[in-house]
C-alpha cells in the first residue's frame, strides 16, 4: 500500500510538472496583461505616461461613439462568413471522403492556405482585389462584368473580405469534417440502407447528427476568432477602408491604443470586446448541452 | 525507467522557463565587453542599405560602440514604437514623427538632447535647416521653441515632378520652374496630355493621379484654406476656399478625366503608372529619387500648382532621430545622432545615395547647383525648404486622430457621390469633437 502510494505522489508532481509551461504562460502572457488592462479601462491612460483613475468615464464615452458601433457591426458582419465556410467546407469533406482517384491532392490543395502566413495571403488578396489589373476584375471581364474596386468601395470591401477569410479558413474546417466523418462506422449506413432511407434522409439523420461535436467545436473557435479579426484588414485597408467600412472592433482597439495615444480608452474597448466573446461562448455551450448527441 | 524519465522531464520544464525569461530581458551589453547600442528606424531598400553603410563606418570611427540595428516597414513602425514604450523596452535610439514630440516629452520616454549639442563644437546649429530643428524644440507649453529633444534625420520636401519626355513627345511646351501653372492652366496641359495611345477608346496615359492624403494640403494651402485655425484648436475646413480646392482635386477624376478613374485611382496603380512612364505629372519626395534615377524617361522637378493665392504650397515631411531617456550610454546614442544627422562624413554617404536633401546648408547649396544628376531641378526641394513648404497639419495636435478622420471619410467625394461643400459641413464637427479630446489629453499630460 505504502509504495503505491508514492508512486501516485510521483505522478501528481510529474502531473503538475507537465501542466507547469502553460500555466506560467497563461500567467505570464494572459492573466497580467488581462488584469493590467482591466485596471487600464478604468483610467485615462495615454500608453506612455501615468495612469489616472476616471472610473467609468471610457465606458460611458464609448456608448456615444460612433465609430465603436460602426466597428463592432463590421465585425458582425464579418462573421457572415462562418456559415458559409462550413456549409462550403462540409460540402467539399463530403465530395472528399468518397473513394474516387485525386482526392488526396485535393485535400492537399484546399490546405495550402491554412499553411500559409496571413499577412502574405492578405498581400496576395490586396491585389487580386484591385479594381484596375486585379486577378479578381479580370476573370469576371471574360464574363463582360466590369467589377468594382473591391477595397476602396464600402459596399464590396466587406464581401471581399468575407471571401478571403472563407477561401483561407476553408482547409482546416474540411480537415476537421474529414476527419468526424471517417470517424462514422459504416454500419449506421448500412443499417439505414437496409431501411431503405435515401441519401438525403442518411445525411440528415446520421451524418449531421454525428459531426455534430465538430461543428460546435468550429462554430466556438470561428466565432472567438471572428470577433479578433486584425491582420487581414490591417494589411488590406491600412485606414479602415473607405469611410471605416472595413474595420473591425480589434482594428478599432489598435488604432486608438497605438496611434491616438488612448490605451486607456481602447482598455475599455477591449473589456466590453472580452465579456461579449464569454457570453456568446457561453450560450452556445449551453445550447449545446441541451441538444447534445450521444455519439456511443 | 521511471526516475531517468523525471529527470528528463524536469529538464525540459527548467529549459522552457529558463527560454521563457530570456525573453523579458533585454540586455544592451554584449558580450565582448563593447558598448551596444539599439537603433530602430524605417525606410525603403536603398535607405536601409544607405543607413547601414553609415553605421558601418560609424562603427570603424568609434571602436568600442556596437550598433544593432532594427528595421521594420513604413507602416508598421509606429505601432512597433509605441509598444516598445509602453513595454519598456524602448531602443537607445530611434525615429519618431515630429508630431509626437509633445507625447514623448511629457511622459518622460525622450531625452533631453540640448546639452549634448551645446558641448559638441563640431555640431553648427546655423549650419541646419532652422526649420527642421525647431520641429524637434519643446518647452513643455509650445512646440517650436525650448530644447532640442531630437535632430531632424531630414527634411522631405514633397515636390511636383513631371514627365519631361512625355512633354517633348507631345509637342507641350516645357512647364516654367519659376513659375507655377495656375489651376486652369493646369488642366488644360493634362487634358492635353491625358491620350488614348492605342486606340482601345480608352485612355492609356493620363495627366496626374494624386493620392488625396498626401496631394490634396498643396491645392487647399495654395487657396488659401487650412485644416486649422492659428491657435491649432479649431478645423477650419468649412471654410469655402477649403471647398473649392477639395472640389478642384475631386474634378480633375469626374469633371476633367485627367486621373485614372475611381476603379484605378489605388495609390500603388498611379505610382505604378509614373514609373512606366504613363503619367504627366507625380509628386516626387528627395526619398524616391535612388529610385527614379533608373526611369526610362526624364524627369524634373517644378512647383505645385497655385490656387487663389497665386502662390504655390506643399508640405515638408520629417522623422527626428532621438535617444531614449532610458539609454545606458547617453555619450555614445547623441553622438550616433550627431553622426547620422549633422556630421559631414555621415550626411555625405546618405546624400550620395539620393535618399535625401543635406541637412547642412552649405552641403546643401553646394548639392543643388550640381545639375548632372536627376532631378535638374534639385533647387525645388531646396525653395520649398526655405520658402514655401508647411508641416502637415496632424503635428501640430496632441494626435492626429481628428486630421486622419478626414481621409476616412472622403472617398465619396473622390467618386463624385457628395460634393465637397456638403462634404465640410458634415466633417468639421466631427473633426472639432476628436480634436477637443485631443487638445483635452495634451492639457492633463502636462501636469
């Protein structure tokens, strides 16, 4: 008994030495910056010299400010393109997990710009997009369209926007679906076939249900991400796009923080940005839980 | 088994720690004992590579000094600086807008400068452009005067420059360099200019295609207009010469058809299209001229068109060079400054890799007589300097965020969708509101 003991005394120091790393990480890199920032709403903070308490003052200021609402409805609207790329990234696993020649380079193919650096993607984007000798404008001339300037247009620089994020994303959810749905046992298939149900009824009642975990485990990460979206306009739309169309609410926090000298106020952002990000996640794990499909 | 795994275990756990602190400390003693110093700045490839041989020799002057350099791109430099001020981590020496004089002065992030330059007797204030050393001046109350919190690394006159062999081809007659066209005069010879050379319907060459946010300040200025008022606490956009200049600039693209349209009027596209030698007239700074030496066409400098005044009007752009209050050998970053900025052996190598004008007025005379090289007309950044040229209206404020709004916005007018009279209405009290708050923050930083 005594020696079993220490070895499960061993094993809680090995334990704890293993989660060591990421919990000094998360000290280090989130949980202090979170807190000094927390700290820094409160405060009419410059980025250089003092902090003076203000209490509520940034917050009240941001309910008035325009340029807040018009930046977080970007980023909303941004987020049109999370269902699309599952739609588009379901549909694409479900072509890719049939037995047919080439699929293997296909799923290599639609891989390659999850590899690749945002930035240089965004670089890529920036002159697909532009409206005089833009890969995008001339394709669509073979077609008689005459297109926008997509990024200089505050009607189409959302879209364009939408479409890149969906193109470079659309790789890692295929994977993610590739992956649930090889994990379904054929025999759901065979047992349905039997009963003579069609494809559609299959998809419905077996395939769906079964990637399920998936598609909460992405919509979660999309949308935390969704709410963070920088680089892409940052590189795209270094102004915030025609009339701040383009820019979204971490676009927002950046260039009060690093250009108008208001990290206080951009603090404040960054808090209400945070508690709306914990709510969201937390309705749709509560939803979750109450349509939770048994998987076994 | 288990024991040898434990050890291996702990191993890694102590190296991720030990590599995880390295990170937060910056260190600025290298480790032969010589002193290192941390330079940060931006530019274009031959800037960067021009700096570099400049250090370079630096470094042979002064043996002991290391310099570690670090470079970043245009647009990213700021923020860069910023989070290294917030961080603490702030190089020893580094550039920084003249607009951010007053911030940095006030939370203590720049060193005094002013007596290191008086014990230096090689440096010769008098031997300076006044202007650009007065824009690095602060007292604690007003930018302009006071000491010297940084040395202007150098001025950049934007000038207009022009095709010339685009003119000699098209049978125009050369423009005068001393004297400005008007704003009529001006259109007629982009009309004459702008052409459809392949028959396609469409024009190929155009006369100008100016980027709004660094081209519009000439065409309001030169009307007699300005963003602000003298005490800097007022936008005066709304006035209507300011109107009818931003109209001007907005015609030349829907009324004239001189620029490139509204689908082509992307600032990468008309640099793209002076460079091919497809555009009459582009604004020119001393820093793309290692660049334009290699134009396949001719290319010479003339002033911005003039406006209501009858006088021409552009801006002088400047980064300072200054050194960190923080810095662990003061000696050493002033007089990497005093090297890069006011020194004859420094300044000549950057001069000579026509990436700027000389700061020092006799090198700088001497430079403009020299007609052999591109631009002829080197006299034009020299006359803007000493005549003509303003700051851009964004340094004169606490920040800029007021000024930046502006552009935000404007791009409905480029297109022809409002027109700029309804344009300044709807703007300036928008703009008022953003500079209050800026005028309020430069007022609580003093204390």
């Amino acid at each position: 008994m005594i020696t079993k003991s220490n070895l499960y005394r061993k094993e809680k120091v090995y334990g704890y030495l293993f989660i060591l790393p990421p919990i000094l990480g998360l000290l280090i890199f989130t949980l202090f910056p979170f807190v000094y920032s927390l700290y820094g709403s409160f405060t009419d903070w410059d980025g250089l010299g003092q902090m003076n308490f203000i209490g509520l003052d940034n917050f009240k200021d941001l309910f008035s400010d325009e340029l807040f609402y018009k930046s977080m409805y970007n980023t909303l609207f941004l987020m049109l393109g999370i269902p699309i790329g599952l739609v588009l990234a379901l549909l694409l696993a479900l072509g890719l997990n049939r037995k047919i020649p080439g699929t293997t380079t296909f799923r290599v193919i639609y891989y390659i710009p999850v590899i690749s650096s945002l930035a240089a993607v965004s670089i890529m984007w920036n002159w697909a997009y532009n409206g005089d000798y833009g890969l995008v404008n001339q394709f669509l001339e073979i077609f008689g369209i005459k297109g926008p300037n997509w990024l200089m247009d505050k009607d189409t620089v959302k879209p364009a926007l939408i479409l890149m994020t969906v193109w470079k994303g659309l790789g890692y959810t295929m994977l993610l679906y590739l992956a649930a749905l090889q994990s379904v046992s054929r025999s759901y298939y065979e047992a349905a076939e039997l009963d003579g149900a069609s494809g559609f009824q299959m998809f419905r009642n077996i395939t769906w249900p079964m990637v399920k975990p998936v598609t909460f485990f992405l919509v979660v990460t999309n949308i935390i991400g969704g709410s963070q979206i920088f680089t892409e306009m940052n590189i795209m739309t270094p102004t915030g796009g025609p009339e701040y169309s383009s820019a979204s609410i971490v676009f927002y926090i950046w260039d009060k923080a690093f250009k108008n000298l208001q990290m206080g106020y951009a603090s404040a952002m960054a808090m209400i940005l945070g508690i709306f990000i914990f709510i969201v996640t937390l309705i749709q794990f509560k939803m979750n839980e109450k349509s939770s499909f048994d998987g076994d | 088994m288990i024991k040898k795994k434990g050890f291996a275990i702990t191993m890694v756990v102590l190296l991720l720690m030990v590599a995880a602190l390295a990170g937060c400390s910056g260190g600025s003693s290298s480790s032969d004992g010589s002193k290192e110093l941390t330079f940060m700045f931006r530019g274009g490839t031959d800037e960067q590579k021009a700096y570099k041989e400049v250090i370079k020799k630096f470094e042979e002057e002064h043996p002991g000094v290391k310099v570690k350099m670090v470079v970043t791109a245009a647009d990213q430099y700021a923020t860069k600086l910023r989070a290294a001020i917030t961080g603490n981590n702030l190089p020893d020496i580094f550039y920084f807008a003249p607009g951010d004089v007053k911030a940095y002065v006030n939370s203590g992030v720049l060193k005094n400068l002013t007596p290191y330059i008086e014990k230096n007797k090689d440096i010769k204030l008098d031997n300076i452009w006044k202007y650009g050393i007065d824009l690095y001046r602060y007292d604690g109350k007003m930018a302009g005067q006071g000491d010297i919190y940084g040395m202007p690394k150098d001025l950049g006159p934007f000038a207009l420059g022009y095709n010339k062999t685009m003119f000699e081809k098209a049978g125009v007659p050369l423009p005068d360099k001393d004297k400005p066209y008007t704003w009529d005069e001006f259109i007629k010879v982009n009309q004459e200019l702008t052409k459809d050379t392949n028959g396609d319907g469409k024009p190929d060459q155009y006369g100008t295609g100016f980027n709004v946010q660094w081209a519009l300040q000439a065409f309001v200025w030169s009307n007699g207009a300005d963003w602000l008022d003298e005490s800097k606490t007022k936008v005066t956009i709304d006035d209507p010469k300011f109107a009818e200049a931003l109209q001007y600039f907005a015609d030349m693209q829907n009324k004239y058809k001189i620029t490139p349209g509204i689908e082509q009027s992307q600032t990468l596209d008309t640099y793209q299209r002076w460079m091919k030698g497809e555009m009459a007239f582009f604004p020119v700074g001393p820093w793309d001229m290692s660049t334009f030496e290699k134009l396949p066409f001719e290319y010479d400098l003339l002033p911005f068109p003039a406006g209501s005044t009858g006088k021409s009007a552009t801006w002088i752009g400047s980064l300072g060079i200054g050194v960190s209050s923080k810095t662990k050998y003061p000696d050493e970053a002033v007089e990497l400054v005093n090297y890069l900025t006011t020194s004859k052996e420094g300044m000549k190598q950057l001069v000579d890799a026509k990436v700027q004008i000389p700061n020092l007025l006799d090198m700088a005379d001497e430079w403009s007589k020299d007609t052999k090289t591109k631009p002829n007309n080197k006299q034009e950044f020299i006359d803007i300097v000493n005549d003509y040229g303003r700051s851009l209206p964004g340094n004169y404020t606490y920040n800029a965020e007021w000024y930046d709004i502006f552009f935000t916005d404007i791009q409905p007018v480029l297109d022809g969708k409002i027109t700029a009279a309804d344009y300044v209405k709807q703007e300036q009290p928008k703009m008022q509101k953003l500079l209050d708050k800026a005028v309020e923050q430069e007022k609580k930083s003093q204390k």
